[in-house]
C-alpha cells in the first residue's frame, strides 16, 4: 500500500527532494500528495511545483490565532488523504490541533543529536560547542522544541578542520541518507 504523505518544510527543501528521489527509486512506498510551506518564498515550492506536487502556502498571520492555521492545514490533509506527516525544516512548533490530529503520525528530522542543541540552530550550536561528535535526530513530534520519542540517529563526527560549513555539508548529506531510510523501515513494519 502507498502511504500519503505530506512535507511540511520553510526554507531550502533538500530533504523534500532527497524524499522525493527514495521515492522514485522506489525504495519508499510512499507519495508525497502535498506539501505544506508557511514561507511564501521558500525555494522548496518551486522545487515541489516543477514536480507537479501540490503546495499549501500557510500564512499564519491571515489567521486570529495558531489553532485556525493548523484547522486550515488539518482540511488540506485531509483533502489530499494524508495519513503522515514529515516535517523537514518546518521551522514551527505544532500545537496539540494538528499532533492529535495525526497521534505518531507526525515525524521530524534534526540536525544534532537530540536531546543536545534542539532548536533552530542545531548544526551551528554543535558547531560552536566544540563537540566532536554530532549528528541527525529523526524523532516523533510533540509539543515540545525537538522533545519527541527519538526513532533513529547517526552519528557524525565534526573534524578539527571543519568551517561550519563543512560540517553543514556532512550533515545535511546524513539527514538525506537517514530520513529515507527510517521512512522506509517503518513503512516496512506497518
Ligand atoms: C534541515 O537541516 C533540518 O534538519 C533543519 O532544517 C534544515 C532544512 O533543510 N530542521 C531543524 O533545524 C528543525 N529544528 P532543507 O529545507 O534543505 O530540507
């Protein structure tokens, strides 16, 4: 069975594609039917548009208070039958309208070893830490910043050498390994 699937994302969008692509090389049994963007000039849309996937540009600040957006959310999903939600860089917290909506139907990824360095800067805090060991986090969503049941991670080492953008560049490559591959597990088990 395929599941439908919808990506929440507000920036760049390389983990959409990078989900995009196990798709086609049908190493996921999955179809992104929508994906959701609270940034109107996210790259992601384009991204997700030259593939013929439907975008749902969320203003939140057209809406009186958070809960009436993620109503408005929660009506697209279930236009699009939606029955998992990933988030990849939705840079918002979800609030319990949209987690008891979807109870463990919601999943994150996070680039650091949660519970280490939640929030928006994840790489950057590790970076500047000084650790020698970071990493990408995919996690069930809760209320919380990064809080949820941790499904999987992968570890990666920050070198003595590293720029922070080398150690972005390692990242990044790992969360595009890493979602994939946890996706098509627990579609595996379902
Ligand atoms: C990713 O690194 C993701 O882990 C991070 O935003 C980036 C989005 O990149 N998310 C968080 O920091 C959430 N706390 P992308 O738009 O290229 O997929």
């Amino acid at each position: 069975m395929v599941t439908k699937i919808a990506i929440f994302a507000s920036g760049t969008g390389t983990n959409f594609s990078a989900l995009h692509q196990a798709i086609i090389n049908q190493k996921l049994p999955a179809k992104i039917s929508l994906v959701v963007v609270d940034q109107p000039n996210a790259p992601v849309i384009a991204k997700a548009q030259a593939l013929g996937i439907p975008v749902f540009i969320v203003n939140y600040r057209a809406y009186a208070e958070k809960k009436l957006a993620e109503l408005a959310i929660i009506e697209q999903l279930n236009l699009h039958r939606v029955t998992l939600i990933l988030l990849a860089g939705y840079m918002r917290i979800l609030t319990p309208t949209l987690i008891t909506a979807y109870p463990n139907q919601i999943i994150n990824i996070h680039p650091a070893l949660l519970p280490n360095f939640p929030g928006r800067h994840g790489i950057l805090d590790a970076y500047q830490a000084n650790v020698k060991l970071t990493g990408v986090t995919v996690h069930y969503v809760d209320t919380g910043i990064d809080t949820g049941t941790i499904i999987q991670q992968m570890t990666v080492p920050r070198l003595a050498t590293d720029t922070l953008a080398d150690l972005e560049k390692r990242i990044h490559a790992a969360e595009h390994q890493l979602y994939p591959a946890v996706l098509a597990k627990l579609l595996s088990e379902e």
